[in-house]
C-alpha cells in the first residue's frame, strides 16, 4: 500500500520560517511585472496623420430684395385712455397719423368721443403708412361705437357689444373710510353699497370703523368687449372690524333669498342699526345735551346722523306708517310701527317718499323720506329715535334680535354652495395679508 509522507512542521521551526520568506520575497518580485501588464493594458491609441484641408470659394448670385408697400401691412392696436386724454392724443398712442381719420372722427363721432372715460379700452387697425382702419371705443351702455375704413371711405355704425358675465374677487384695507377703500381696490360703488348694507346689522360704519379693518369680497360683473359693464349682485363677504371677523354668503330658494354665515345663520336682523346707508353720527343718545337751537340742557333721547338734503332714508324695519306729516319740532317727521310694541321715528325730513300714508306697510330697507332740515335744526341731518313700549332706547346699543337660519331642508344645498365660496374668501384673505407683509 502507496503512503504518502507528509510533513507538518512545527510553528516556531527553522523550516517553515525559510518558507515564509520564499513565498514573501516571490511576492515583491511579481509586482513590476503587474504593474508593467496594467500600464500596457491603458496606454493610448497611436495618434493619426491629420487630414488634408481644401478650401473651396464660390460666387452665388442672390436675387434682387423684393420692396413691400407698406401701405398694404395692418397692425392691431389696443390703448387704455388715460385721464386727460383727447382725441388726438389717443390717435397717436394708437400709431395713426391720418387726418382724414381723424377729422370724420371730429365730425361723425362727437357725442361717442366725450365718452373718453378713463380706463376703458379702445382697439385699433392702422396700416403701414399710420392710416386708420379701424377703431372700436366700448361706450358703456352695451353698445360699440366703431369707425371701418372701407373703399377709402370711413363708415361709422354702432353696434351691440359682446358681453359674457363673470365672477369677480376683490379685496382692501381700510385706510380712511369704507369707499376710499373700495375704489383703491377697484371695487365698483354699488359693490361697496351692498358691502354696507349686508354688514349694517353688525357693523356700524358711521362709527366702527378702524385704520387696518379690512374687506374681501366676491361679486357677479358684466363685461362688453372685454371691458367691465357693471357690477351685479354679491355673493360672498367678508369684513374684519377691530379684529372680529363677519362673513356672508348669498343663497337663494323658492321662499326668498338673503345672506347667511357659512354655518347657515341668517345676517339679517329685525333692525338695522342705521337708517341711512352711509353718513356719520353728528350727535348721539344721551341724558342730557344742550340744544344748538333752544339754547337748552335737555335730554336727547335719539341718533343724529349728519347727511346732505336728499339723502335716502331708509326703514330700519318691516312696519307700517303710524304717522307721516308735520309734527311740532321735529318737522316733518315719519312714526313706523313695529311688532312687539317697538317703533320708529325720522324727523327733520326734506320731503316722503312718494305715496307714503298713513296704514301703509313698510319693508325693511325700503324709503320713508329724504334728509332735510326742516323744524328745529340748524343743518340738514336726520333725527332718528327708537321706542319699545313707549321708552326711549338707544339704538346703537340695544340687541337685535337675528331672523331665521337655514332650515334642515335647504341644508344641503345652502353648504354645497357655501363650501366654494368660503374658499374663494380664504384665498382673498391670503392675498390680502401678504399685500400687507409686502
């Protein structure tokens, strides 16, 4: 039987450290020729000859440029009239120089020209040569006043303008007064209006408003030609006195209409807290006052509100005329009378509205007589007094009470509605506070 011999040296033993020193010495001496084998394997291409260049000039012949009457080219033009402007002004922002136009414009368009109103937009075609093809001025009663150059003769019409609805989102800050606030923010004075009476029972903006109060409001607009015609109802709010925050949402069904919290809460009350819609309190509700007429301490137990002669005086709640004539002081003076045993009165009257008598029935909002001065009173303004039972009150401080909410039928719709309408609110809000940061 083969065996065969094999050896296991001890660790420490003379011959198996004569191995390890072979095998490490083998080792060092490998490694040139890796390195020489790695150095081969990245060395680069040989490099190549360049090739020859040859340069080759030939003459082409380009054809004549063809001359473009410049005459034959239309440019349309859009300019928005500015404040001051006259008709040759604007003919000339708009690139026209054409007296031809511009006289039959004189002639054939007077009454449109003194409609320049600031803002609106006029569009224009003017040829290569500064003659006037075209022009289109919006005048604002739905109606375009256009002038057509055709066969070299200018023909003018007026036409019915395109007009679409939209829905318009605008919002401010308060600065000084509610008005100058809206027309900074471009916010049409009927908006504001309704801005006013939908907040009345909440806010008096004879007296509440504040410097840094603000408004975000969402409303339907018609628009001619791209430029706005009017403004239409709101239908959505939000107003923020002295830091308390009141909204509204517009919501209609087949019992009525009105305006609503998002919550569903009516923001109607029984009373306004004014019978004008904007003016400012010129003496208020107290004890004792001496009387600029009587030259008298005596007690003056209703509102005043200073307001130009003429100025709409409006009921502060659903009732019907106790009382409309000349009564001593007061002048002429309006009682209404109102559930609960409550009424009403407005004195120093200009005149009634027309038709009113005695048993009438009266809608909240709706007019009883204009502002005068009539009887004891030294300037035209509107006395106005609150009675419950007989007793004196004061108007501004009494709590009203609300009318109904949203009932469990309409809820559904009232918050699908509602839901799109909050948001747009809170999209204003954010532009507006970021103005404010800016």
């Amino acid at each position: 039987m083969e065996q065969n011999n094999i050896a296991i040296l001890p660790e420490n033993s003379p011959q198996r450290t004569r191995l390890h020193t072979v095998r490490w010495v083998a080792g060092l001496a490998a490694i040139p020729f890796l390195g020489v084998l790695t150095a081969f394997g990245v060395a680069p291409p040989s490099a190549t000859e360049p090739p020859d260049l040859q340069r080759v000039v030939e003459e082409i012949t380009l054809p004549a440029p063809e001359l473009l009457d410049p005459g034959q080219d239309r440019y349309a033009r859009e300019e928005r009239i500015r404040r001051g402007d006259t008709l040759d002004i604007l003919l000339s922002r708009l690139g026209a120089e054409d007296p031809a136009g511009a006289a039959f414009l004189r002639q054939s368009g007077r009454a449109a020209l003194r409609q320049l109103v600031p803002g609106r937009t006029v569009r224009a075609e003017i040829s290569g040569a500064g003659e006037l093809l075209s022009l289109a001025l919006p005048l604002g009663n739905g109606q375009v006043f256009a002038v057509q150059r055709e066969e070299g003769r200018y023909r003018l019409r007026e036409q019915s303008a395109r007009t679409e609805g939209r829905t318009s989102m605008k919002s401010g800050v308060i600065e000084s007064s509610l008005f100058a606030a809206t027309d900074k923010a471009g916010v049409p004075d009927s908006v504001a209006q309704q801005l006013a009476e939908i907040f009345s029972s909440d806010v008096d903006f004879h007296k509440d408003l504040r410097r840094g109060d603000r408004f975000s409001v969402v409303y339907e607009a018609t628009f001619a030609e791209g430029q706005p015609l009017g403004a239409g109802r709101v239908l959505a709010a939000e107003f923020v006195n002295q830091g308390r925050v009141y909204q509204a949402i517009y919501f209609r069904d087949g019992q009525g209409e009105g305006y609503y919290t998002p919550e569903g809460k009516s923001l109607r009350k029984a009373f306004l807290r004014s019978p004008l819609e904007f003016t400012r309190i010129s003496s208020g509700f107290s004890s004792a006052r001496f009387h600029p007429v009587l030259q008298t301490w005596r007690a003056h137990k209703g509102v005043d509100y200073a307001a130009p002669t003429g100025t709409r005086v409006r009921a502060t709640a659903d009732g019907a005329v106790a009382f409309a004539g000349r009564q001593g002081g007061y002048g002429n003076v309006v009682v209404l009378r109102h559930p609960n045993n409550t009424s009403t009165l407005y004195g120093h009257l200009s005149g009634f509205a027309r038709g009113l008598r005695t048993g009438q029935r009266i809608g909240q909002g709706e007019t009883v007589g204009y502002v005068g001065m009539s009887g004891l009173a030294t300037g035209p303004h509107l006395h106005y007094e609150f009675r419950v039972n007989d007793v004196h009150l004061d108007p501004q401080r009494v709590a009203m009470p609300q009318a109904a909410s949203i009932n469990a039928r309409n809820r559904a719709a009232f918050e699908q509605l509602a839901q799109p309408m909050a948001h747009r609110l809170t999209l204003l809000k954010s532009a507006t506070n970021l103005a404010l940061l800016e």
